[in-house]
C-alpha cells in the first residue's frame, strides 16, 4: 500500500509530550503492534496515515511504521501447498528493536 506523506517537521520535547500523552496514539500504537492479518495491517497503515497527516512532528509513529512493512511483507508471503511448516510471527527481536528504537511502548 503505498500512501503519501506530509514531510517531517522538527519535534519539540513540548511537543514529545503532548503526543505522548494522548490516548488515541496509544491506541494507535496498540494497533499497530498487536495487527497479525492482513486486513489488521491495512487498518493501522490507514490510521497511521490519517494521524501522521495529522500530526507530522511524530517521528515515533513514523518509524514504528516499519512493524507493519515486515508485517505486510511476512503475510503477503505465497504459502507453499502440500508443505508443513509452522508460521512464525514477525521475529520478536526485529519488532522490540524497531519499537525500542522509535520510543514507543506497547499498552500493558
């Protein structure tokens, strides 16, 4: 899925925390990170996207964007017919780097 964005602006530690503390980035991160279908994936790119339009000083939700690329790419993967093999999720480290690197802390 290919959207465009507005580009980055510079982020203020004002700025850092007023995104911080809003419920719906949250949530948004929250989305992003628990999606395992495609359609889940298609979701949080979508919202993502609206809330980056929206707010393009959040550099966070930005690179967090890069679970759902590994994501869309792992699920769009052919499955191979007549084969066992056991689906693995996304590899965790890849994800916990990506997410520890972005700042962004999934809800407990």
């Amino acid at each position: 899925m290919t959207l465009i964005y507005p580009r980055v602006k510079p982020l203020t530690l004002e700025r850092a925390e007023e995104l911080g503390a809003d419920p719906r980035r949250q949530h948004l991160i929250d989305q992003i990170l628990f999606a395992s279908t495609i359609e889940e994936v298609n979701a949080a790119l979508l919202t993502r996207h609206a809330w980056l339009v929206a707010n393009p000083d959040d550099i966070g939700v930005l690179e967090i964007g890069e679970v759902l690329a590994y994501l869309e790419e792992d699920l769009a993967e052919p499955e191979v017919p007549n084969a066992v093999t056991v689906a693995a999720p996304p590899s965790e480290r890849r994800v916990r780097d990506i997410v520890d690197g972005a700042g962004v802390k999934p809800h407990s």
